[in-house]
C-alpha cells in the first residue's frame, strides 16, 4: 500500500508532530481536531492514498481532505488530523510515510494522542504513557503521567513506537485514556488536551468542547431511558403490543 504527503515545502514545522487518527472512541483525532480549530493554525498538507476507500469529511456543506496537516502559529509543532481510519494491515506502510515526511523535516518526536477502551475505574480516567526514554525524560513530568501497565499497542501506533525503538527515529510519546466507543468520547478528549497543555505548556480554551460533552450526555441519558421505558413496556411475545395496530 502507498501513502504519499503533499505538504508546503516553504513553511517550519517545528520540531515536534502531533498524531491524532481515528480509533475507537474517537478521542485522539477529537482532540487533534479542536486543537487546531481552537488555536493559531495553518492548513499545510495532507496524506492521500489510492489503497483504502476515501471519505470525504464535510461541515456545513463543505467537504475537507479526511487527513491533514497543521502548523501552529505560536508553537514549534504540526498537528495531524486523521480522520479516516487506517486498518492494521496498512498500518506500516502509513508509518513509514509519516517517518520518511518527519525525516526530510527534520522533526525530532512524535506526540500520539491516544484513546483505548480498556477496563478501568471511574478515577482511571487520565492520562497514561508509552514512551521512549528520551521522550519520557525531555517531555514527561516527573509525577504527573503514570505509564501505562503492560500490554501492547498495535496499528498505527504501534508501528510508531517500535520503529522509534531505532536511533534513527524521532522519539515517540503516546498519550493514552480510557474511551467508551462507539464515540466521541469528548471526555477522552478533553483529558488528553490537559495531557498536551501539562506536557508543551499548550493552553486552549475547553468551553466548547466542554458544551459539546455535556450534550452528548444528556442525550445518551435520555436515549437510556427511553430503552429502559421500552424494556418495560415489551410484551412477553417480545414486541410492544401497545403500538401494535393490526386488531384495531
């Protein structure tokens, strides 16, 4: 499979690229997405391939690439929002774009904002690491991120972090939160945006994603209820015979 990046040659990327794809839960790709919608940002790329079925992300009637490149304006660092998501199988063959893209741009780590829907507790719900050591020593503060205990990281990711293994690789951090899939976990989001701002001193404004949390919620309550409320009006035949119109 082949990907291939255009991007402008002429503008600085900065040190440091911030993946956010598409996985379950949807948290990393969220929170890449209001992270360059809410600060100083310029549209510079995107990765295209012939390999897999396009989408063709829209809002308000406006179609956009579904994975593009970023530069902050105030920060050293280009944010990649990967909104279609990229199956194990071609998983290498994409790492191996963004490698060979970071090593012509001389990019020196790459931050991956992660949501995985693994078992946890209600104070489970932070941030955790997967890093090399010289990420976890120039990028992590002493206490403030747990690593992440045991287990393996696959697909994209995990194509990342093994090949950082190599001197010849940025040094990769991956950030990771519990999601609840189907998603978007906003919450997921939100505790990975705190992640960034702990880690690059990134400050963004929350409210609207805040908002946007507390909405998915509130419907997800509701749409509880009326399953509960429906559970209890089901008949014993396993069909609501209160709507039922045929003997009437």
């Amino acid at each position: 499979m082949a990907f291939d990046v255009t991007a402008d040659a002429d503008r600085a990327t900065g040190e440091t690229l911030v993946v956010g794809q598409s996985h379950l839960g949807l948290a990393g790709v969220t929170a890449a997405d209001y992270l360059v919608r809410h600060l100083a940002s310029t549209r510079i790329g995107r990765v295209d391939t012939d390999a897999l079925p396009a989408i063709a992300p829209f809002e308000a009637g406006v179609p956009r690439h579904h994975s593009r490149l970023y530069a902050l304006d105030d920060a050293p660092m280009t944010v990649l929002v990967g909104e279609l998501f990229v199956p194990a199988d071609a998983a290498r063959a994409y790492a191996d774009t963004l490698l060979d893209w970071c090593a012509a741009r001389d990019v020196a780590e790459i931050a991956v904002l992660h949501g995985v829907p693994f078992s946890h507790s209600p104070d489970q719900h932070a941030v955790f690491h997967v890093a090399t050591d010289a990420y976890r020593t120039e990028r992590l503060p002493a206490g403030v991120f747990n690593p992440l205990q045991g287990g393996f990281l696959d697909g994209v990711v995990g194509e990342l972090v093994a090949r950082s293994l190599d001197a010849d690789a940025p040094d990769v951090g991956v950030y990771v939160t519990p999601t609840h899939p189907p998603g978007p976990d906003v919450d997921a989001a939100l505790t990975l945006l705190d992640g960034l701002h702990d880690a690059y001193d990134l400050s963004v404004d929350e409210t609207e994603l805040r908002a946007l949390g507390d909405q998915l919620r509130a419907y997800y309550e509701q749409l509880a209820d009326r399953t509960a409320t429906a559970a209890e009006r089901e008949s014993p035949l396993g069909y609501d015979d209160a709507d039922d119109q045929m003997y009437r």
